[in-house]
C-alpha cells in the first residue's frame, strides 16, 4: 500500500510510538494524578514529560497553560466556546473546517454569537486587508486554519496575530494541518489547537489546546480532576480546569514518543522532505491532460496536500481506483471542508486529495503521478 492520506491522520508512525504505547499498557498501567503509589505516579510524569516536550516543540514558556484533549475538533469547540460572552462578534475565513465553522454556527443559532466569513479568492489565498475590514467594535475572536486541509495553502498566522492584537481581539490557531510539519511559535498567538496524531506522528485519539496566561475558559465538560477535590465547581488552575476525566495515558506516551522523533529530526527537515515531494508531484501532474490543481502556485506556501480533479471523472471513483488497481490510499469528497470548497469551486463535484508525510519516498510519488496519467486515459 502507498499511503498518500496523511492529511488525515500520518501513516506510516515511527517504531518508538507504538513501543511506548504497549509499555505504558504493561507497565504503567495506572490513572495518573489519582493514586498516591508509584504507578500512578509513572503515569503522571508520562504525562508530565509529554506537556514539557510539546511545549518545547511550539515555544510555550507556560506548561500548564498547555492541555491535552481527544482531538483538534475537541480543543477548537473548547477555545471557541470557551471565551466567547453573549453579543460577541467573531471572524473566520472561507478555508475553515467544519470543526470551526459548526461550533460557532451552533452559537449563533442559540442568538449568542454572529460571525462573518471573510472570502478566500479562487486559489485560497486570503487578504489581509479583507480580514481588516470584517472587525467590528464587538469582535472578540478571530479563529484561522494555518494550513489548508482541502488544498495545503499555507496562511501567515503571525500578521494576522498582530492585526488582531492592535484591535484588542484574541487569536485562535487551527494547527491541523501544521503541527510537527511547520514551526509554530504559539507564544504570539492567544489559542493554538492541534492533533497529536497527524504531523506529531502520535496515536489517535491525542490533541492538545494551548491557552495563553491571563485568558480564561469557561468550561464545556466538568468533572474529577485529581485535584481541588472538595470543591463543587470545576478548578479554576490549567490545565486541571480543561482536563476532567480519566487521561489516555498509553496515547500520550506514544505522542510524546513522535514529539520526541520531529525534535530529533528537526521541524526544518521534516519541512524540506515533504516541500520536496510535494513539489515534484505537482510539477509532473500539471502537465498531464485533464488534471486541474486546485491551490495557490506558490510552492513555498503549501504544506504536502495537493487537491485536484480529473475531467469527466468522479473524485469518488478515482479515489477507489487508485485503491483498487493501484493500491494508492488517498481521499476524495468534500473533506468536512464545505467553505473551502466552496471557495475553490467544488462543492458541488469534491476533489481527490493527496498528502504526503515525511515516510512517504519519492518513488511513492512517482507511482501516483503514474497511475494518475493511466487513468487519464481510461
């Protein structure tokens, strides 16, 4: 199998990730922060070094300001709810994913919240002037994607950090799709989401929310904590205050392992290998007849996704015979990304995506580009 579908959660994992989860299974296998012996204390510095070596990774100087959560889309539901009062006004753009858009659509149909929508042109490329214009005296929020999950186009976060800062509005990161892949300097931004199981190269069911110092969260679960409790309300210390319930200390012990491994390698390196790959396969692809690339053409600005579509075909069926006769795994569809769809023009048709990791070899590449030219001439 050639695993092109690294968008949506990295394949192949580095051998150290699933050890330390199978150790921690057998060895460590206790609840960490809710025993005074020394298995769940072992739990506990798992999840201690994890936080430390993430924030590392992100240049966060604040560990507890850093909480672990299942997912991205469960960390955006928590920046986003968290600190957004009745009559607020929040900006996002037309590239978002579902797991921004819906949180805040869901606010706004409880008469909570209203948003805009600033547009991306046909490429996916944003203005900042557009983003300018869209604040208001009520904007509290402005929530942004940093990579493309539909087409890899890469946005500069830190301009839009510091055009949000000279307004008094909090910025919010989506790092889906950058996290372990770009570098990413979280002290300039107010939230940072992220998942720990796409470029952090850790298991499913791992992510993180970081919260700058002197922002507050409401909560949208409460629950024990291992610590504070006598109390009837939720803490109001980090990351206790974001993380009630039991952790998953084995995943997190392999997500710290695929920190680890980007630390080693270097974020620069991992950046270089897959700007390569991505490059290369565009390069052959554009001049194979029938094939329409979606994204911007700047190759400095994309993360490895490359979205596109064959002429007279169904993005659907191409993805199932790239399976099927070329065992090539890649997803096609709408990619719970209907704005950017939109904005780029295919929502009504979807798109075969490519994403290529850091185990993807240029070889994998160019078996694509083949099987891709084979199928343009079905």
């Amino acid at each position: 199998m050639i695993y092109l579908d690294n968008a949506a959660t990295s394949f192949v994992k580095p051998a150290q990730v699933a050890c330390a989860v199978y150790n921690t299974m057998i060895k460590y296998g206790a609840n960490a922060g809710r025993g005074g012996h020394k298995l769940s204390r072992e739990a506990g510095d798992i999840l201690y070094d994890a936080r430390e070596n993430l924030c590392r990774l992100f240049n966060i100087n604040d560990i507890e300001r850093l909480a672990f959560c299942p997912n991205t889309t469960y960390a955006l539901n928590m920046g986003i709810k968290g600190v957004l009062d009745k009559g607020n006004h929040v900006i996002i753009t037309s590239m978002e994913h579902n797991s921004v858009l819906r949180p805040i659509e869901t606010l706004r149909t409880l008469g909570n919240v209203a948003y805009t929508i600033v547009r991306a042109n046909e490429k996916g490329e944003l203005l900042m002037s557009s983003l300018k214009k869209a604040i208001r005296p009520e904007t509290k929020l402005i929530v942004m994607t940093h990579a493309s999950n539909v087409c890899g186009n890469v946005f500069d976060i830190y301009n839009v950090a510091n055009l949000a800062h000279e307004h008094g509005i909090l910025f919010m990161v989506d790092a889906a799709q950058s996290a372990g892949i770009l570098d990413i300097d979280a002290s300039k931004v107010d939230l940072l989401a992220f998942p720990g199981h796409k470029g952090l190269m850790g298991p499913q069911g791992t992510g993180g929310l970081y919260v700058r110092k002197g922002i507050g969260l409401y909560t949208i679960v409460e629950g024990g904590t291992g610590s504070s409790s006598e109390l009837f309300s939720q803490p109001e210390e980090y990351p206790d205050r974001l993380e009630s319930g039991t952790q998953n200390v084995p995943a997190i012990a392999g997500l710290n392992e695929g920190v680890k491994f980007i630390l080693s390698e270097g974020i620069n390196t991992i950046r270089q290998k897959e700007e390569m790959l991505t490059r290369h396969f565009i390069s052959e692809i554009k001049n194979i007849n029938k094939i329409k690339i979606y994204g911007t053409q700047n190759q400095k600005s994309r993360v490895g996704v490359v979205a596109l579509n064959i002429s007279g075909r169904d993005c659907v069926e191409v993805c199932s015979e790239l399976d099927r006769e070329y065992d090539i795994a890649v997803r096609g569809g709408l990619h719970c990304s209907v704005l950017a769809h939109e904005t780029l023009g295919t929502k009504d048709i979807g798109c075969v995506r490519f994403s290529f990791g850091y185990f993807n070899a240029m070889q994998d590449v160019n078996k694509a580009v083949y099987a891709l030219y084979k199928i343009t001439k079905k």
